[in-house]
C-alpha cells in the first residue's frame, strides 16, 4: 500500500470515527456553536442596518470594511458641519455686541460716519 | 425591497453559512483537538474558543477564506491550550505528571468508541469489532504523534489542505510540512503494522 492509499484509509477511518461522538460531546460542540453565533450576531445587525439605511447594500462577501469606512466619512462631514455652525454662530454673536455697543452709547450712530465730527472732535481735543 | 428587509434577508444568509460552516468542521475540530489535549471537555472547549474567536473578528471574510482561517485559529487555540498547561503544571508538577500518566496507561481504545447506529446494523458484528478496534489503535497512535507531526498530517490528509495552506495554517515552511507529514506517515504505518493493522 502507498502512502496516498494509506492516508485515505486513515482518512476514511477518522470520518467515521468523527460522526460517532458522545451525546455530551455532540451537545457540547452544539452549545459552543450557538454560542459563537450569538456573538457573531449584533455588531453584523448594526452595520448591516446602516449599510440599510443609506441603500448601499450592494454587499458582497468580504465588503462589509466599505460600510465602516463610509460610516467615518459621514462623521468627519457631521463634524465639520458643526464646526462651521459653531463659528458662523460666533460671528453672529460678535455683531450683534457692536450693535449693542453703538446703540448703548451716548453718542448718536450718525456720528460715527459724520467726518465733521471727527473734525469737531479732534479739534476740541485740542484746547 | 424596503432596505431594512434587504439587511435582514443578507444578514440571514450570512448567518446560516457560517452556522453551515462551522456545524461542518465542529466534529473534526473536536477530534483534532482530543487527539492533542486528551480530554473532551478540554477539546470542547479548544473548538468553543476557536469559534468564539473565528466570529469575533472573521464572520465578515469570505465564506472560502472560513476553513483556513478557522484551522489556523484552531492550531494556535490547541498550542495556548498547551502553553497554559505547561505554566499549570510548574506548580503541580508531580500530581499531574502522575496523573496524566496513569491516565495514559489506562487509557482503552475501545473506549473512545460509540455504539453504532442503524446506518450500521448490516454489518457483520466481527466486521464492527474490527473497525472499532482499528479506529480505536490509529487514534491511540495519532494521539502518541509529535503534535507538529499529528498538526501537519491531521490539516493535509483529513482536512485537505494543500501543503501551503497546511505550513500557513501551521505558521512554518513547505519544507517542514512535508518532512512532518512525511515523518508521520510512516510513524503511524509502523505502529500499525507491528499491531498487526492491515489498512
């Protein structure tokens, strides 16, 4: 007998072998594999969603990385968003303390575009 | 197709094959990983651990990638099993020499055997004793392999890897998965052969 007769033998040995577990060991192996699935389950049903949501489940095996790449695109934009809405809300803020400025003093607003006060101003400063 | 029922219907699909998968390779697992660990609970727990990691971090590979990956987890799993047994037995070392020993001495091969189901009645009751006493010696001498060697011939001959995928599941070159499988080959058709087991 060669060796590749020998090997299949065995081989056909150990299937047999392999099918004729325990009841306990069979249970075991299906415990453990419930298990493992459990696992496997949730972090799957929530990229798988998202993946759902934005239509793009033009999903083939060993695509999934795509959908956390694109979910990292979709933050930096919501970031940068918030971003540029934090600081068009400071300049806002910053009018309108100018606004409240010119209107709180004693000074009429005209003055402030008036060259002839400026003039009288200075002039008065002067003496 | 709303795209929460497209999710549902791909995640179904991708759940079954790995749950396929992983109920086709569990019982082999079990064996390959007895053969090394000498124990079923310890076994079971080996192929727990290698599919709990296999789901963790690969359930989103290619289903043909599954089998290389899960054997090379299996591997490593059974050589951790073996590394934390050897940090335990530092500090137990004469009991569990001594225990393992007697449980090795003890150990019967027919043991190891189950009743046969009905896919079986037919045959011969001199037939059956044979083939269980066969099984029950290529079993006792895979187990008393140099594990690389068991490793090696158990991933290229029962699993059917290639011996490529077997020295990447093994983390070693082609040139020693062939001297390992080759080595113990012929092991184990000595071994037979001086029991008188005819293949």
């Amino acid at each position: 007998m060669n060796e590749r007769e020998f090997t299949t033998k065995v081989k056909e040995y150990l299937n047999y072998s392999s099918s004729r577990l325990s009841p306990e060991v069979f249970s075991g192996l299906e415990a453990a594999r419930k298990r493992a699935l459990e696992n496997f389950s949730p972090a799957h049903a929530e990229e798988l969603e998202w993946a759902g949501a934005h239509g793009t489940v033009a999903h083939t095996h060993g695509k999934s990385h795509h959908f956390g790449g694109r979910r990292w695109l979709a933050l930096a934009v919501l970031l940068a968003a918030l971003a540029g809405g934090i600081y068009w809300q400071q300049e806002m803020n910053q009018d309108d303390d100018i606004d409240a400025a010119l209107l709180g003093g004693e000074l009429p607003v005209n003055a402030y575009i008036d060259h002839g006060f400026q003039t009288w101003l200075e002039r008065s400063s002067q003496h | 197709m709303s795209p929460l029922a497209i999710s549902e219907s791909f995640l179904l699909a991708t759940y079954r094959e790995l749950s396929e998968f992983l109920k086709s390779v569990e019982r082999r697992a079990f064996k390959q990983a007895y053969f090394a660990v000498h124990d079923d609970h310890a076994a079971v727990d080996v192929v727990q651990d290698s599919m709990l990691k296999l789901t963790e971090k690969y359930a989103d590979k290619p289903i043909e990638e599954l089998p290389m990956l899960f054997q090379r987890i299996l591997q490593n799993t059974i050589r951790d099993y073996y590394r934390r047994q050897k940090v335990r037995n530092t500090w137990t070392t004469l009991f569990s020499s001594l225990s393992f020993g007697k449980d090795d001495e003890e150990q019967d091969p027919l043991d190891t055997l189950e009743a046969a189901d009905g896919a079986n009645r037919a045959q011969a009751p001199a037939e059956q004793f044979e083939q269980k006493q066969t099984i029950g010696l290529i079993e006792e001498e895979l187990a008393k392999l140099p594990s690389r060697q068991r490793e090696a011939f158990l991933l290229r001959y029962w699993e059917g890897l290639d011996v490529a995928q077997t020295a990447e599941a093994m983390g070693c070159s082609e040139g020693s998965v062939k001297t390992h499988c080759s080595r113990a080959t012929h092991t184990l058709a000595e071994a037979l052969k001086a029991k008188g087991v005819e293949l």
